[in-house]
C-alpha cells in the first residue's frame, strides 16, 4: 500500500480503500459532521459507521458536505443486535441508508453475532440476518457483506452459504491480535479489519511502542496503523481533531522492520476492551 486510497480487494472484486476513518463514539451533530468532512478533506475516502453509534445522520452531513462524488467514497455501516432477524435487517438497512442520505451501502456488517449464552437458536438467528443480507446485496444495495466480531465458530455456518461473509471487524491491535480469528479469515477469504486499532487509546503510553515510534521519528499511533497495514489488515482509527486525523492517514512514507513488527507482536496482551462476543450482555 502506497496512500490511503490504494484498495484491498474482497472477494468478489470490490475494492476497499486501505484505512478508514472511524466515527464510533464520536458525539452526534456537529462534531460527527465537521470530523467526517474534515477525513475527507485529509484524503479520506472509507468512512466506518453503525446504528448504534448514534450519529448516522450526522455522518451522512459531513458525507455530504466533503463534497465527493458517491461513487467515490466507501461507506459502511453496521446492523445492530435489536435487529437482527430477517424483516429486521431489510427494515433496518433502509433507515441507515436514509439517514445517512444514501441509497446503497457499499459494506453492510453484522455487528455482532448471535451467541449460545443469549439464545438456544443463535446460528439461525445470524443464518436469518445473513438470509436479508445477502439478498440486500444480490439487489444490488449492498456492494459487499460482511460481519463484526464474529469469531471462527460463528463465522462456520454462514461459510455454507451462497455468499460467504467478505470481511470480519474485529478488535484487533498490538496487545491484541485475535491470530486465530485471523488465521481463519485469511483461510477463508475474509479481509479482517481493526476496530480500536489504538485501543481506544489504551496503547499509546506503552513504552516499547513509544521507543519503536522515537526511532521511526512517527507517533505511537502511526506505529500502531502501520503495524496493522503490514499484517494486511485494515485498520479504522478514529479522531475528531483535525491534526490526528491527517496524521493517522500519514503511514506511507516509512516501513516497520521485520525486527520490529515481530517486537510489536510478542508484547503480549494489553489494552484490549474486555468484550468478548461469547460473553457480552448487549
């Protein structure tokens, strides 16, 4: 990857371009809008949001006010667990895109799945949500389909379908790399992207991360995405001031060592969430 609109490729053929910006707990109204306009003005043209976030119109104002053709912008967004179901994902789809000011999406994910602790049913109910999705995107509405949080065993059932899932968000950033999701992913096919691939902020004081980014004359947040990029997964970063969102997109100019990504991956687990998809209660 040379800047940040160079693509990876899902399966299928859909390009997505290689960082997006991130709006999850970013405040709705204006700031949601001056941040997503100001992405876009960065370069910016992959823009993550969800239902639940709380800011899909908001978003869609800063969409609109960048001032980018829609046919060059990536938009994704996500179905909330109150909706899953397969009328609920067709009612659920049309309001996102209504708010967002759009008729397609081009991403459309699962944001978490059904799990065994919440219902005896739960590989029907995602297999349900993924019936709706699935037929939103043969439709033409949704260019590519994908899922959030779902960990292999979630993932199997839906690999049986018609249209297997093309990307998996997860958590994913140094002190919390998720291999054997991973792993699986790339077996299948499926792009991984990182959600908090700053660990909402958790990872910037760590000192080894901090020595590594002295070294490369970066920040420990450039570090952190460029680490991410160069495990060819795609990462989210999230901020709602100007000057970090410039510098997020600024990772093209330097290359982590062979030496010093395998330093990052051994720093073992830190600065994760805590949310596991098996055990939480939303």
């Amino acid at each position: 990857m040379d800047n940040l609109t160079d693509d990876f490729e899902l399966t299928g053929g859909v390009g997505i371009p290689c960082i997006g910006y991130g709006t999850w707990q970013t405040p709705d109204g204006e700031v949601a809008a001056a941040s997503v306009a100001a992405a876009i003005e960065a370069g910016y043209r992959h823009i993550d949001t969800a239902a639940v976030y709380g800011n899909e119109q908001s978003v869609g104002e800063g969409i609109a006010r960048g001032g980018v053709p829609r046919d060059q912008l990536f938009i994704t967004s996500k179905l909330w667990n109150t909706e899953r179901g397969y009328e609920k994902t067709l009612a659920a789809f049309e309001k996102t895109c209504a708010d967002l000011g759009t008729d397609y999406l081009d991403l459309y994910l699962i944001h978490w799945p059904a799990s065994e602790h919440q219902f005896e049913d739960w590989e029907e109910v995602n297999l349900a949500t993924w019936r709706a999705m699935c037929e939103l995107h043969q439709a033409g509405k949704i260019r590519a389909i994908g899922v959030s949080n779902f960990l292999s065993h979630h993932l199997e059932a839906l690999m049986k379908t018609d249209v297997a899932p093309m990307v998996d968000q997860i958590e994913f950033h140094p002190g919390c790399m998720q291999a054997k999701t991973v792993e699986y992913c790339r077996e299948h096919g499926i792009l991984v992207e990182a959600w908090s691939p700053l660990g909402c902020g958790r990872v910037l004081q760590n000192a080894d991360l901090g020595a590594i980014a002295a070294k490369y004359g970066k920040s420990v947040a450039q570090i952190c995405i460029r680490w991410i990029l160069q495990h060819e997964v795609l990462p989210l970063p999230k901020s709602v001031t100007p000057s970090r969102i410039r510098e997020n997109a600024d990772v093209f100019d330097f290359e982590l060592s062979a030496e010093d990504m395998a330093a990052i991956d051994a720093l073992g687990e830190f600065g994760g969430s805590g949310l596991h998809p098996d055990k939480v209660d939303f």
